[in-house]
C-alpha cells in the first residue's frame, strides 16, 4: 500500500501544480488523470491478489 500513497502523492502534486500554472493546466490536469490510472491499476491489482490468497487459503482448508 505504501506504492498507492506515493502515486496518490504524485496525483495531487499534479494537481496543485494545475492551480499554479494556467499556462500549462491541461497538461497537469491530464498527468493527473494518469496518476490517478495507476492508482486504480494499483488498487485492483491489489484485490486480485488479496482474492487469490483467499481463495488458496479456502482451497488448503477444504
């Protein structure tokens, strides 16, 4: 999880420098968007493992 934090961290950086610099604010904002791609990437990749540990754990059980 420590890997979300800093691409969260990455994301709102993204953002803040949007509401800093109007020049390039579409640029920020769409580097945001891909931090916050990588974040759900990470989430679900996440699950997918917490899933397959679950469902080893059931099969070793039964």
């Amino acid at each position: 999880m420590k890997k979300l934090v800093e691409i969260r961290s990455q994301e709102f950086m993204c953002r803040e420098r949007a509401m800093l610099d109007s020049e390039r604010k579409i640029f920020w904002l769409a580097q945001a968007e891909e931090w916050e791609q990588r974040a759900l990437d990470e989430i679900a990749f996440h699950f997918r493992e917490c899933n397959l540990d679950s469902a080893d754990s059931q099969a070793v059980a039964h």
